[in-house]
C-alpha cells in the first residue's frame, strides 16, 4: 500500500506541475502555424490567426486562446474559451479545464468539477484524463473513494501505454487493492513497465519471479 501511495503522490506531483500547452492538429496547418507563431513569441499574431480560427467554429482555436489568456494572466478569460472548446467535443480543452479547478487557478480548487472535467476526457480517449481519474477514485479526492474504479482506469491508461499507471496496476494486483490478487497479472505489468522504463519496476519484477517460483502452481 506504501508503494502505490507513493507512486500515487509522485503522480499527482507530476500533473499540477504541468501547464496548459498550445495544442493543434497536424491536419490545420493555419491553426499549426498559429500555434507556431506564439511559441516563438508572436503573440499578437498568433492571437489574430486563432480569433479568426475561432470565428470560424475551430474549437483548437479557442483552446489556444485559452492558453494565451492563461499565460497573460486571464485564468477566467481562458476558462471560458477552453469551456467554449471543451463543449465542442475538443478533449485537450477538457483535460486544461480539468487541470484548472484541480489546481485552483481560478481561485479556490473545486476538486468535483475537476473530476467531471477529466471523466469526459477519459471517456473519450484521454490517458492523461485516464490517470487523473483514476487518482481522484483512489484517494477520493473529487470524487468518491472507489479503488474497482480506480484499478479499471489505472488499467485503461495502462493499456494505453502510461508507464505510471502500468506500475500501479501491477501494484494493485499485487496486493488485492480494488481487483482480485493475482500476482501473474502483477507480474506482467511490472514487466511492462520495466521494460518502458520504469525504474522501480524491475525491482518488483526480480521480486515476484521470487516469489511465483515458490508458490506451487
């Protein structure tokens, strides 16, 4: 249980740590070049060629607006333009949503909005929204405290390649925590993480061969 706090923890570390970053499809290249143009730091134009992406009904547009009003210092101007985005189905939107009530850059955080953010996103393909929810489930913040659903998420953005969920999961199937015990299964995605990088990983990994040969079959 230490070991998956920990993890948990580093994790959480990790996600407030991380900004709302200019996002665009490689398929636009106007809204690329937009993109591009502010991280060089053509501000004003890279605001223009998004106003008018916006005016056009991009939700991108408004989620990089978003992230401009953010750095400038405008956390409620860029709330209600990655909303704008979220509601159009745009998932990054979703996840910056997310990120802001859970940080409390729109003031006090608002951890069960947050959540509502993030579950959209995770619904619809995010890993980064995967984890969150997940985190949010396990220690209950946000959210009810729910460890099945926080193994089925940690598992889902483990499938999707997350190296931190990878390691949870093969965690939780070690010591029964949400899902049933099964030390095979926390063996397999030990290795899978070890082999993703994971630094603790082959550790586990050393560990549970250990133990599974002394386990009769």
């Amino acid at each position: 249980m230490r070991v998956v706090l920990i993890a948990l923890l580093l994790t959480a570390t990790a996600a407030a740590a991380r900004a709302a970053e200019p996002s665009a499809p490689t398929e636009d290249p106007a809204l690329q070049e937009a993109v591009d143009a502010y991280q060089r730091g053509e501000v004003a134009a890279a605001r223009k060629s998004l106003e008018a992406l916006s005016r056009r009904g991009v939700p991108a547009a408004d989620y990089n607006l978003g992230v401009i009003a953010l750095d400038a210092g405008r956390p409620a101007e860029a709330a209600r333009l990655m909303q704008r985005a979220a509601e159009r189905g745009f998932v990054t939107a979703m996840v910056g949503l997310g990120r802001l009530y859970d940080t409390g850059r729109l003031g006090r955080p608002d951890l069960p909005l947050a959540q509502r953010w993030f579950l959209l996103a995770a619904e619809a393909g995010s890993v980064d929204a995967q984890v969150e929810v997940a985190t949010a489930f396990y220690l209950g913040r946000g959210a009810p405290r729910d460890r099945e659903a926080a193994a089925r998420w940690y598992r889902e953005a483990a499938k999707s390649g997350d190296i931190g969920a990878q390691y949870l999961i093969a965690s939780m199937y070690e010591s029964g925590d949400g899902v049933d015990r099964d030390l095979r299964l926390a063996r397999y995605w030990y290795d899978i993480a070890a082999k993703n990088g994971d630094e603790a990983a082959p550790g586990k990994l050393k560990e549970l061969d250990e133990r599974l040969k002394a386990t009769p079959s």
